[in-house]
C-alpha cells in the first residue's frame, strides 16, 4: 500500500501544493476544457466538479482525486486525463447508469481487457487535445514514454489501438455513438 508507514506532511504544505496546481492550470482549463467538449461534442452533467488532492493515491476520476506526488506541469496532463473519463461517462448524452462497456467493445473489439477498453475512447481524446487544441506535441510524447518507462501494458495497449486506428477516427465513432444513443 503506498503509503504504509510514512507519516501525513503538515497541512499547510499540501494545501501550497494545492495552490500551486491550480496556478499551473488556470492558464489552461478554459481551452482544454471546451476543446474536450468540443472535441467528442458532448457536455459534463455538472458545471462544478470538484477536485480533491490526496497523498498516497495517484488518480482516479469519481470523485475527482489527484495524487500530490505530480509536478505542475504533469498535473495538468493527469487532470485533463481524468476529466476525459468523467465527460465520457457522466455527460448530458446519456444517462448515467448507461453501461457503456458493451458499446465500447463494439466499437473497440470485445478482445479488449477492461483497462485497454475504457482507455482508447480516453486516450484518442486525449490526443486530441495534446495535438489539436494544445499543439504541444512533447505532452503526448511524455505520456506515453511515462507509460513505456512503468511498463503499464493495459495503457500502452490502447495508445497503440490509437496508432493503428487514427484517434480521429476514433473521435468520430464516439461521437456518431453517442449521438446514436441520445436517441
């Protein structure tokens, strides 16, 4: 367990590291946000969404939690990665209770393990904002040379789905599914 046996840091210092994340993604979030909406035209079911820092944890995306063991910089990346997961599972398309793994194995291939599944429609999104509303490539490159470096499989698996398939191809089965599903 991460964690075991070292003790909590004083409060003040992580509420410093969480004002240092929100100085780095101020600059930020107005265009990676509607670029991700824009980018697989959906909207959030909320319009605040909380996001917690934690020690001992590294991310996950309901609730919104996010490790304090990432620079700034990655804090960006690893935010905008969970609010992807957020957007594509609690939006104004579907209900939430939908289950969307059956409609990402049709799309995606039921040969998937559930960690590659849930990641292609996350990553291909990702990359879009990486590429086209970012223009920083280098992010896109650093994500996955981090997945490479810690040997994450499941996440190497759907970058590669990407490479294969092209995210914007990707981006628009998503779309057209959702759409489909709106119905």
């Amino acid at each position: 367990m991460w964690g075991n046996g070292k003790p909590l840091r004083p409060d003040n210092e992580y509420r410093k590291k969480a004002e240092t994340y929100k100085r780095a993604w101020k600059p930020y979030e107005q265009k990676i946000l509607t670029g991700m909406t824009d980018t697989i035209d959906l909207s959030f079911n909320q319009n605040t969404i909380d996001v917690y820092i934690a020690p001992w944890v590294y991310a996950f995306s309901d609730p919104m939690v996010i490790g304090v063991i990432f620079d700034p910089d990655w804090f960006i990346d690893i935010l905008t990665h969970e609010l992807i997961h957020r957007l594509l599972t609690d939006n104004t398309a579907v209900p939430t209770e939908l289950l969307l793994i059956p409609h990402w194995e049709k799309l995606f291939g039921r040969q998937q393990n559930w960690n590659t599944l849930i990641h292609i429609p996350v990553h291909a999104t990702h990359k879009a904002i990486y590429l086209d509303v970012l223009k920083e490539p280098i992010r896109l490159k650093r994500d996955i040379e981090k997945h490479e470096k810690h040997n994450n499989k499941d996440y190497l698996a759907a970058w590669d789905y990407i490479e294969d398939k092209n995210y914007k191809q990707i981006i628009n089965q998503l779309k057209e599914m959702y759409s489909e599903l709106k119905n």
